[in-house]
C-alpha cells in the first residue's frame, strides 16, 4: 500500500493553552488552539501536567493528528534553567548529572521528579543544564504512543531559539527569548557562557528594555555587545530600538507557542 508521508507538526505547551501548526517547506499554517482546564497553576503541580495532557488530547482529536510526525516545544515556564561551571576533574555520566542536578537544586529547590539534560563538555566552558517534569515528559511520550505519532524531539523554548540564533551571534551577544509573560535573558562571551535569567513579567507593559538594561548592569555586560530576540511574544519596534536589540524569529516554534499562550 502506498503510504503519504504526513506533513510535520509542531505543538507547542504552554502554562494555560496548547497550540499545534503543520509545517509544509517555509509555509506555516496555524492549526488551533486548545485551554488548559484548569489552569496550570490553580492547583499541584501533578494536577497541572494531568490538565496539560488532557488539553493535549483534545487538541489531537479536534485536528485529527494521529500519525503525524511532531516536534513539541515547551515554554519556559515549564523549563527550569541553570549555568554549570566548569570542572576540570573527569566525571563520568552520572557524576555529571549529580553536578548539573546540584546546581539546579541550588537554584529552585528539590529537583527529584524532574529529567535533567546537560549539554555536552568542553574544555573550559559553563555549560547549559535544563529541567522537565518528569511526568509531564512521560506522559507526551505515552499520548504520542497512544496516538501513533511519531514524537521527534521535545525541546524548551530557549534551546529552539539557541539553536536557530544568526551566524553573527556565534562569539558573544545577548539572547533574548520572549513568551507573552516570561522573559529569559542570556549571554555569551569568548570563554562561552556569561549569564542566564528568567524575569516573569508581562511585557506588554513595556518592561522589555528596562529588564535589558538593568541585566546588561548587573552582568557587567558591554553595552556595545549586540542583543538578538526571538520568541513567541515580540516587544514592538519601538521598544526593540531603544534596547537595542535585533528581532528574529524560527516561525515554527514561536508560531506554535503564539497559539498556545495568546490571549482570547
């Protein structure tokens, strides 16, 4: 039997909504949107992920994705990030996944159900360290199974954009990964990675290059070091100019997390 080769789907998950687009070439076509009820911070964390993956499902059912090949980027409000500094003892895997699980232990607390991933080692570097809930990774690969998708890659939000960031930005710069109430700002230097923060804060409300500002202060980062912003939830141009940035964007991830994090 001749079998149509399905076109790729990203989902995006966020706090309140999931969204999914289908992706054909450089065309993004936005597929819907569907609430988390009841909202991811009204009641446990556990509680939260059940009512994530149920608004999953419906969103599966509502646009017939059983049997596609899907991509799932998470927010970052459901990531937790942290910078591990070199080491220049030899750890073998686990050893290193008890640094990265201290470090961001460190940062949030207790860290017992969550997956680490740690990028790999080079000489002399920080290294990045992300956090998923456990359950919440289980889970969507248990719906994919259930649902014959084929899940490609579960990716948070900022490694999207890190990985999609301009040639320019390979030396040193800032990041900045903009969601409708979070913003994660980083940076880069000659030795690697410089810094990291996560700022919860709406910033329709014009706080984008205050938080810029003060960030470059605290860091002690060179005003003259170029800011390049993606995300879902992009200041206006305004705003951009006077905190100096330059806007990008992979329309797929943030097209996706647009759709599950807009306001109705």
């Amino acid at each position: 039997m001749l079998r149509l080769r399905s076109r790729p789907v990203w989902i995006g998950l966020c706090t309140r909504q999931v969204g999914a687009v289908r992706v054909h070439g450089a065309a993004v076509t936005a597929l819907g949107c569907a609430d988390v009820v009841p909202a991811f911070e009204s009641g446990t964390f556990d509680q939260g992920v059940n009512s994530l993956l149920q608004a999953l499902e419906g969103l599966i059912d509502e646009h017939d994705l059983a049997g596609s090949r899907a991509q799932v980027v998470l927010s970052n409000r459901l990531v937790r990030y942290a910078l591990v500094p070199f080491d220049p003892a030899h750890l073998d895997r686990h050893e290193e996944q008890a640094l990265a699980l201290a470090r961001l232990s460190a940062c949030y607390g207790p860290m017992t159900d969550w997956s680490i991933r740690l990028e790999p080692a080079r000489y002399g570097r920080t290294r990045l360290a992300c956090a998923i809930p456990t359950a919440l990774e289980q889970g969507l690969r248990a719906l994919c199974t259930a649902h014959q998708i084929r899940l490609r890659r579960v990716s948070p939000h900022f490694v999207c954009c890190w990985n999609a960031r301009p040639a320019a930005f390979r030396r040193a710069g800032m990041l900045a990964v903009a969601e409708c109430d979070t913003l994660l700002l980083a940076s880069t230097d000659s030795a690697g990675w410089h810094s990291m923060r996560v700022h919860y804060a709406n910033l329709r409300d014009g706080q984008f290059d205050d938080l810029v500002y003060r960030e470059r202060l605290m860091q002690r980062i060179d005003p003259a070091i170029p800011l390049w912003l993606d995300g879902s939830a992009l200041p206006e141009r305004t705003t951009l100019a006077a905190a100096g940035a330059t806007a990008v964007r992979d329309a797929r991830p943030a097209i996706a997390l647009a759709m599950a994090g807009r306001v109705r």
